[in-house]
C-alpha cells in the first residue's frame, strides 16, 4: 500500500476531488480513483468524501494505493508487432480491431492478454490488475504506437511525461470534406457527453479537460483528406471529437460521424492511425522517437483515393 498526502493549493479550489485526483495521478484511471473512494482510501481533512466532492483551498488530501492484486486476466499467446523492448518498456504497433486492456465480461483478446503472455511478470502494477503496463490507450479502431511499462517506475515517469504533454504523439487520419485552412491548432474542454454517457464531447471549461491538438494537411482530394495531428494532451477520443468538432469527421468514425460518409466498406471503424511516438527513456534519460509505416487499410484507401 502507497500512501500519499496533498496540499490543495489555490488554483485546484472547487475542483472535483476525482478530477483533481486523475490530474496528480495520471497513470490512474478515473473509474480506479472512484472505486477508492468508495472503498475510504481516499479522505479530506480525515474525512471520508464523495466522489463529487469540491476541494476547498488547503484541504489535506490522502490517498492509499493497494499494491496490485494477482491479475485474474488470462494470459494468450497473441502474436504482437513489437517495435522495440528492453528491461523498462516496450513499443507495440497495435493493430486495428484490437482492444487494448479487459473489460468486465470481455477478458480475453486484448493487448493486455498478449502482453501477459509474451512478458510474463514484467509488466507494472499500477492502474489495477485489468491494465498492467498500461501507460496510455489508444481506442480498439485506431491502430499505431503505444508504449507499454514493465516496471512501476518507468511507468512513474512515463505517466508524468504524459501529465506535463511532453510525450510526442503524432496520428495520421483522413477526414471527410476540406480544412478552411492548411494547418491550425484546436484548443476546447472535453468532458462526458450530456445525454450520451458512452461519449465524450466539447464542454464548457468547468465541466471538462483542457484538449490541444495541432493539425497539418498532408493531402486533399475530392471530398477527403489526409492530415498530421500531433497530440499536446491526450484526452478520451480527443482527435476524433476535434474533428467533428470542426465539421469535418474522421472517415469511418460512426460515433462522431456518419456511416453514410463511409463508402469504404472494407473500413470498419475510424481511419486514424498512431504513426509516431517519442519519450525520454526512464533508465538512461535519451529521448526516443519511433516512426511506423502506414496499416494495409489506410494505405488502401490512400491509393483508392489517388486514383
């Protein structure tokens, strides 16, 4: 059990006790930090609290983190595109249609069931026994980078990188209809969609994340096109909500978009793809910078397109 004691400080006054909490503790999921409040791992001022709490300026903030329980999810011998490994972390090309952690009632054929079977022990144990080594996500449709930690210090210092946007992560997409200009920067909140709890959405400041994502066009053809995006924070379904957000859908995204947009009917699924990622190593403090080729499909659509 990891114990830790905080001073809200003025700028985090009324902020929800489980935003300001996934915000110190980015490795943590938010449905984790609700779960230890339910179980009074967490406390203000020695007082049990609700997960709707607002923090008061110098609240004394506890939070205790179990050590992780034995893993219940099982491990399968799920051939993984592997980029780059060693004693801290790997680098996994994640394929289209692969989820990456269990859910509950679903927990076989994830990347987490893969991971298990090829490092054995080697994964870290924080964000609970469903996500060991998970230090980020990307959603079952988008393919690419990710970045996965061994141990729990290199995914301490991998998740503080993610904390402070300075990770780099770079996705590819082709979106429906044309940019008004050829590069931008999109800058709203996110939070939980009012009717929709499934989805997420562009929300006032006071009920969301801040979400930055930079955009550059790579090439426009008849109705499409092919874009960079490069992540500043990394938010649920931040590119695809952008997107959307200015009119223009990722190609396939039929939860922000359209089916009806999607002519392709080999693409199941958003065309979004996680093309590069960079990090400071935890071990020997080198930035590292990974590059991947472009999936089958997107490469596909690509060629359609040109022709």
């Amino acid at each position: 059990m990891e114990n830790f004691v905080l001073t809200v400080e003025s700028e985090n006054s009324k902020k929800r006790i489980d935003k300001f909490l996934s915000e110190e503790f980015p490795e943590l999921s938010r449905s984790y930090i609700h779960k230890l409040i339910e179980q009074k791992l967490v406390l203000v001022n020695k007082k049990e609290i609700s997960k709707n709490y607002k923090l008061i300026e110098n609240d004394t903030v506890e939070i205790s983190i179990p050590d992780p329980e034995p893993c219940e999810v099982i491990e399968e011998n799920i051939p993984l595109n592997i980029v780059y490994e060693d004693d801290d972390l790997l680098v996994v090309n994640k394929p289209k249609n692969m989820v990456v952690h269990p859910a509950a009632g679903n927990t076989s054929g994830t990347l987490v069931n893969a991971l298990l079977y090829h490092c054995k022990n080697s994964l870290s144990g924080i964000n609970g026994v469903l996500r060991p080594g998970i230090v980020h996500r990307i959603d079952k449709d988008t393919s690419g980078l990710l970045i996965v930690a061994k141990n729990d210090n290199a995914h301490k210092f991998l998740a503080e990188q993610i904390k402070n946007h300075s990770f780099t992560r770079e996705y590819q997409a082709i979106i429906i209809g044309k940019l008004k200009n050829q590069s931008g920067t999109i800058e709203t909140h996110i939070g939980r969609h009012k009717t929709n709890r499934k989805k997420m959405a562009v929300v006032p400041p006071i009920s969301g994340k801040k979400a930055i994502t930079h955009y550059e066009v790579l090439e426009e053809f008849s109705g499409y096109s092919h874009i960079k995006l490069n992540l500043e924070t990394g938010r649920t379904h931040q590119i695809r909500i952008h997107m959307a957000y200015l009119g223009h859908p990722i190609l396939g995204d039929e939860v922000y978009g359209s089916a009806k947009q999607n002519p392709f009917k080999f693409l199941k699924g958003q065309c979004l793809h996680a093309k590069k990622i960079g990090f400071i190593h935890p071990s020997t403090h080198k930035y590292l910078e990974f590059d991947s080729e472009l999936p089958e499909y997107f490469a596909k659509i690509l060629s359609i397109l040109e022709h």
